[in-house]
C-alpha cells in the first residue's frame, strides 16, 4: 500500500488505534473511486462520524481479511472432499480442528458482512449505511452464506466423539450415521461462490495496477477452478464405489486399492478423472461394469468439454482485452487504410498520413475529449497544465 501523504496521514493507527484499520486507506482504487486525497479524507470522516462499526471496503483490514478468507476458502474445497472419499474417520485432532475452525470462522464472516461497506456500481461513494448494507445482504447472498457455513463440522466432531464412546452393538449404525452426516457435508462445497466473490472482491481493493491486477487474477482464478474440478473429479471416482460397498467389479477393487495408503488412493482417481475429462482411455482400460459407473464417466466426460469450453472462452476473452488502446489503434488505421484506398490517393500521400497518425498517436489511441468529461474540473486544469509544461 502506497505510504499515506498529504492530509490523510493523520488517519494513522498512531492517532485513531485500531479504528484505522477501518478507514479507507489512501491507494490506487480510493484515488480512481473519490478522484482525490481531500475526498479520501472527507470519506475518513464521515465514516468516523457515523459512530458506528463499518469496515470499509477500501480499509486495511479488509485487504487483509479477503486474503486470509481466500486461503481458508480454498483450503476447505480441497479437503472436504479428501475428507468425504478418503480419511474416513483417519484425518486425527488436526482436521477435525481445522473443521470446527473454519465453521466458526465462517460463522463469523456471515455476521461480517452486516458490518461491511459495499461498493455500489451505480454510485461514486461506498454505502456505510448499516440498514442498506443488511438490507443488500439479505437480498443477495445471505441465504447461500448461511447453507455453506452451517456447522458441520460440529456435529462430525459429536459424532466422532459419540462413535468412540458406544459400544461394540452401535457400531454399525454410528457409522451408517457418520456416513449420512459427511454426505450432507458435501452442502459445505458450496463455498466455491464465496471464492469467487473474494476474488471479485480483491480486483476492487486491490491497490495495483488495475489491468495487471485484472489480468493475474482472472488466470489465477481460471486455473484454481480448473483444479477444484479436476480434484472433485477424483474424489467422486472413489466415493462412489466406496458407497457401494466395493462392489467386486468395480475399478478399486481391480486396481486392488482396497488397504492402499490415502495419496495412492487419491492418485488413482485423480488419474482416472483426468483421462475421461480429457478423453484418454489411460485410466478406463476396460468399459464401465455397472450403471453407476456409467454414469460417472458420463458426468466425467461432460465436465471435461465444459473445462474445455471455459479455458478457450476466457483465453480469448483475455487475448482480447489486453492493451485495448493497441488494439483500437489498429483498428482505426485499418479503417484510414481501406478509406484511402476507396478515395485512391497518391502513394506518397498515404504515407504521408500514416506516418503522421503514428507520430501523433504513437500506436496508441484515446478518446481524449472522452476521458477529460469524466475528470472533475480541478484535475482538468493540472492535466492542461501539465500538458503546456
């Protein structure tokens, strides 16, 4: 973050304590927003004068909170269904702490969100209202939030606990019971939506440049997606037939698989994945031998052309957005090329102006007339200004 300057440096954790971790921080996305730092300064203000808690979407400790919200999100996509299709009671303290945990931090980002500023498209200040920010959240994403963060973890750690303490005569149904709860567990998956409006939600804040920004994030993004789909994937391969019992035709049983470590369990399946997804027959040597592996490889193979479809559209789509002012500048002389043509100029005057549109614009172009109408009046003045000097 950009080192605080100007009237805004009296905002500091040294004279506010932690209330500054609250307030709008003077950065890239701030100055694009307010145009100034008087206006982010104006902001600091108002927010205190509200005397109320808001965190405010351009504050530090809402950078900081995505980026740990982001890690722990991810985290919880890969393990769950680590944890459904291969641990089985095996993960020990540690994950069954990282459970709970996360249920309770995800709890708590629910309650958050009452108490967090939004940046609405349609306005050039951030709503700190508490009544429109609950109103907004319980419109939206409230509903999705609460199924993906109810507590399962809880119940698990319960059941656990319940299973180890009954006696030999429970056991088949305590574990008929565990089974139930980690498959209604799976509703936990469901904060892949959270990860993705984390995402969207860092490109605001973030205090880089806005196209590498845009640009990093959009493929990081792509490629985090790609490889939940592809670990999913390879979960469901062995969950299945694990709920069958281990039929004695089925693909585990085959690879006698049955007492092999948790990894070369996960590799098998990951690899069985990949070859339907992308249309190999390395992991499918033989054709499926029942209906139900039927239809996994079907669901394999469908998920395969929609990665497909997803990786080239978003290729392109970024292939396309990169330096659109190149772009319109080719477009433009094109356009100059094909008239000249039409209008059969001399050769030496076609040059003549081509080489001036490239002295002029220098292979860029910019609607100049409409980028000075969306800057405010002082900012046109020092831009003219500095345009004479």
């Amino acid at each position: 973050m950009e080192k605080l300057r100007g009237p805004v440096w009296r905002f500091t954790k040294a004279t506010y304590g932690w209330r500054a971790l609250l307030l709008p921080q003077l950065n890239r996305q701030s100055l694009y927003l307010y145009g100034s730092e008087v206006a982010v300064e104006k902001e600091c203000i108002r927010q205190l004068q509200s005397g109320v808690f808001v965190i405010h979407p351009f504050s530090t400790m809402r950078s900081y909170y995505i980026m740990c919200m982001m890690a722990i999100t991810f985290l919880n996509l890969i393990g769950i269904p680590m944890e459904i299709a291969f641990l089985d009671r095996e993960g020990g303290l540690v994950w069954e702490s990282f459970n709970v945990f996360s249920d309770t931090l995800f709890l708590i980002d629910v309650a958050l969100n009452f108490r967090m500023g939004i940046i609405a498209e349609d306005s050039e200040e951030a709503i700190l209202d508490i009544k429109r920010i609950r109103a907004s959240y319980l419109r939206t994403w409230f509903i999705p939030d609460i199924i993906a963060a109810f507590p399962i973890g809880y119940i698990l750690l319960f059941a656990d606990l319940k299973y180890h303490n009954d006696g030999s005569t429970k056991t088949n149904k305590m574990m008929r019971i565990l089974m139930f709860v980690r498959i209604i567990s799976l509703i936990r998956l469901a904060r892949v939506s959270r990860l993705v409006r984390f995402f969207n939600e860092v490109e605001k804040v973030s205090n880089a440049n806005l196209e590498v920004v845009r640009l990093f994030l959009r493929i990081l993004s792509l490629f985090m997606m790609i490889f939940l789909l592809c670990h999913w994937n390879g979960c469901i391969q062995y969950f299945v037939p694990m709920l069958e019992e281990f039929p004695s035709d089925c693909w585990v049983r085959k690879e006698n698989l049955m007492n092999a470590t948790v990894s070369t369990k996960y590799s098998w399946g990951v690899f069985r994945a990949l070859s339907q997804m992308i249309a190999l027959s390395y992991g499918s040597m033989d054709a499926p031998t029942n209906y139900v592996e039927m239809w996994i490889v079907m669901v394999s193979m469908v998920s395969g052309c929609m990665m497909y479809t997803v990786l080239v559209a978003n290729t392109t789509a970024m292939i396309a957005n990169i330096d659109p002012a190149s772009k319109e500048y080719k477009d433009k002389m094109s356009r100059l090329e094909h008239y000249m043509t039409f209008m059969k100029l001399p050769p030496e005057l076609q040059l003549r102006i081509s080489n001036y549109y490239q002295a002029r614009y220098g292979g860029k172009w910019f609607d100049e007339r409409d980028v000075m109408e969306t800057v405010s009046t002082a900012l046109k003045e020092v831009q003219q200004q500095h345009w004479w000097e």
